[in-house]
C-alpha cells in the first residue's frame, strides 16, 4: 500500500507539473524552421521547460494570428490584421553556386558569366532583379529561370549544381559553412530585407509570448554578432 501511495504521489506531481505547461504555436515556413529555428529550440526549451514551442510550417503568408498560430516569422514586412511587428533579422543577399560550376564547362568567374548559367529562384524574380540592377547587368541574355516556391528545394538545387542562386544570408549560411556553397564574385546586398516577428495585440502581454519573442531577439543579436565573413566563401 506504501509502495502504491507512493506511486500515486509521483503521479499527482507529473500530472500538476504538466498542467503548468503552456504550448504556442510558431508559423514560419519550413526553410527558415530547419536552417535557423529548429537547430537553436533545444536553448529555449532548457530555459523555459514549461513552454513548450510547437512548429506549424507553411510556404503562406497568413491573413490571422491568434486562433491556429501565436506568433509568425515571416520574411518581408507585410500586413497581418490586428497583430504587431516586430524586426528579427536583416537579410543579405548575393550570388551563390555549388564548387563545381566555378571551374565546370563555363566557368563562372565574373558577374558577366552568369549569361552561360540557369539563374535559380525562390520568388517571383525579385531577388536577381535587385543583384542584376545593382550589377548593371539588366540586359543580360541568360537561359529562362529555374523557380520554385519552397526555399529549401531552390537551395537544394543549386547545391546540386544546377544553377546559380540569388541567395539569402540566412537560409544559406549553412551550405556557406560547409562548403555545399560559394561565392562566386564578391557583389553583397546589405540588409536587402528581413525577416520579422508577428504576434497578436491581444496577446503581446502574455508572458509565454513576451518570454519567446525576448528569446527570439537574443538569439539574432547573438547570430548577428557572429555573422561569417563573406570574403572566406569567395573562390577568387
């Protein structure tokens, strides 16, 4: 009888423990979860063990926060009814490509090479507008575009060789830091946009959200802080 007591206690004690747990709910799309979220949550979660941070991806901008989602981090600073925003991250962006096309059959060398290359998209063209302008290369006869609406896969892709990307400093420092990536020319858009944190207004107060975005801000000032030197990913 001791012994069942006992086991009774521990029990009542997991169950009370447990309902001082609170879950939010945190929308971003799959790339930014897997390449910049999901490596740093085991930090949050031993800080904060009675919150628990569940992910719900999607590739979609949402119209509302507050009912399926918490909080959103999202790329770009649009418009979400009745929520607040807030800056997490600025995002550069440049010309990336897999090693091999550096020295391949038409060696990518200068910004004028990018004629003999498929140029690979995660947008609907924005990105290579803004490094082709900036390279005055708006006249450039290049082969059609490779797009795609999922970040991962354009990065996946040209990992694979099978293009060059207009990459983003966040979701592509990884592939930079192990090499899967390079710069083929030393050409940077600084702070060409950013990625922000979305919350309703009803409930910026509440302290699992205030608790999470405080965290959020941390980890970016200390990503920031330690942000790689491009000239290291540069081939020449």
């Amino acid at each position: 009888m001791t012994d069942a007591l006992d086991s009774m206690t521990k029990v009542s004690a997991h169950l009370s423990k447990n309902r001082d747990i609170v879950t939010i709910v945190v929308n971003s799309t799959a790339t930014f979860a897997s390449q910049w979220l999901i490596p740093r949550l085991g930090n949050f979660e031993s800080q904060h063990p009675n919150i628990r941070v569940r992910i719900s991806p999607s590739n979609t901008f949402l119209a509302v926060l507050g009912t399926e989602h918490d909080i959103a981090i999202r790329w770009g600073a649009e418009s979400i009814s009745n929520s607040e925003v807030e800056k997490l991250l600025y995002v550069d962006t440049f010309c990336a490509c897999a090693p091999s096309l550096i020295e391949g059959k038409s060696p990518l060398r200068i910004p004028a090479d990018l004629s003999r290359h498929q140029l690979i998209h995660d947008d609907q063209g924005q990105a290579w507008q803004a490094i082709l302008n900036d390279l005055n290369l708006n006249k450039l006869d290049q082969p059609p575009g490779l797009f795609y609406e999922d970040s991962g896969l354009a990065l996946q892709v040209a990992v694979d060789g099978k293009g060059v990307i207009a990459a983003g400093s966040i979701l592509a420092a990884r592939d930079l830091a192990a090499g899967r990536l390079v710069l083929p020319f030393d050409h940077i858009i600084r702070q060409r946009n950013s990625y922000n944190i979305y919350y309703p207004k009803a409930s910026q107060n509440l302290l699992e959200i205030q608790t999470f975005r405080d965290w959020l801000h941390q980890e970016a000032a200390i990503f920031e802080r330690e942000t790689f030197d491009y000239h290291q990913y540069l081939v020449f």
